[in-house]
C-alpha cells in the first residue's frame, strides 16, 4: 500500500529560507536514491505528520518530482527537542521490485502467566531490522506473550514467520523475558548506579 503527498522544490540559499518554510507550517526535505537525482523540497508539516499517525513510518510515499511518480520510504527525521516539530526530513528512493532493510517496531501482547503469578515481564528489545520489498514492510511486529512463564524469555528466533519480510536481526537477541521482581529491580539499580568521579582505577 501506498499514499500520495504533495511536496515542492525549495531553494537551500540563503538558510534563512528554511527557517521561513518552518514558520509557514512546511518541513524542508530532501530525497534522494534509486533513479532520482538528490532534490531538495518541502512538505507540508501537518499532512506529514497525518501521513505517519495513520500509515506509521515504513509506508511507501508517493510523490510527484518534476512530472515523474517517486516511490520513497522515510529514511530519517530531525525533530525539535522543545517542540517535537518536523525540522527535516530526508525521504529515500525506492526501487518497488527489491527488497530493503529498515528498522520495525516490536510490540507485545496479551498478559503473561508469569505476571498473573508475581512475575515482572521486562522487554530488552524495542526494534528489529527486516528485509522486504517496500510494499512488504511491516510497521509492527506483534509478540503474544501469554504462555511466557517465570524465567522463561522470547528471543528475536521467535519471532513469527510470514512470506512477506525476514527478520534480518541476531536471532539470539533477547527480545523479553519474565523475571522475578527482585531480578527486575537488581538490573535497575545497575543501570542508575553512580559513576565515581576521580577513582584512579584504570
């Protein structure tokens, strides 16, 4: 599946312009990738980030370049740390008919018997890498978790089969596990364990 977004051609001089374009509501951009030339354009802020809410990131946009159809997938965007608005986006590219690997989100679901019996489901991994045709990319990979019990984990190995993508990550990963409350907070307190400043120790 695809959808359509209106961009246009911008100008990269003077870089005030781009400031300008933000002020309008617009995001600066670029695409660039298979069988188009690196063209720097702008999207509308709002319908982009409508596009990505209701499609997610790895939906394949089409664009309109110089009269010609571009499939593209969103490569990477730059964020405002204060205001989480578009400042740039880069979008890529692609070739309908060969695969590419980009990053899908992990979720999981359902309540496992280790919770329901005083266990702590502790999830290590969030994303794996796929590999697909670009209309083949999954936005999500869903985990049932139900039968996990006490001690036992879920790795990238376990992840459902489908003709459509292949999981390209380590298949040893560990993705989730259920622990006991006192493994979970024993992790924790390494995590936030100090830094001594000054140690002479090398």
């Amino acid at each position: 599946m695809s959808v359509s977004l209106e961009v246009s051609k911008r100008e990269v001089r003077p870089r005030s312009l781009r400031n300008k374009l933000r002020h309008e509501g617009k995001v600066p951009a670029i695409i660039y990738g298979y069988n188009v030339e690196s063209t720097p354009i702008s999207v509308d802020g709002r319908i982009f980030s409508k596009v990505l809410r209701e499609n997610g990131a790895n939906t394949v946009i089409t664009m309109d370049i110089d009269g010609n159809k571009v499939n593209t997938l969103v490569h990477k965007v730059q964020t405002n740390t204060f205001t989480n608005q578009f400042e740039h986006v880069e979008f890529l590219s692609v070739n309908m008919s060969e695969e590419t690997e980009v990053e899908t989100e992990v979720v999981l679901v359902g309540e496992s018997v280790g919770v329901k019996s005083g266990g702590v489901l502790a999830q290590n991994l969030y994303t794996v890498i796929v590999s697909a045709t670009p209309n083949n990319l999954p936005e999500r990979i869903e985990v049932d978790v139900t039968n996990l019990n006490l001690g036992d984990a879920i790795t990238v190995a376990d992840l459902p089969e489908t003709n459509d993508y292949k999981v390209v990550s380590d298949k040893e990963e560990q993705i989730a596990a259920v622990v006991a409350p006192t493994e979970e907070a024993e992790t924790t307190d390494e995590e936030n364990e100090p830094e001594v400043i000054g140690s002479t120790e090398e």
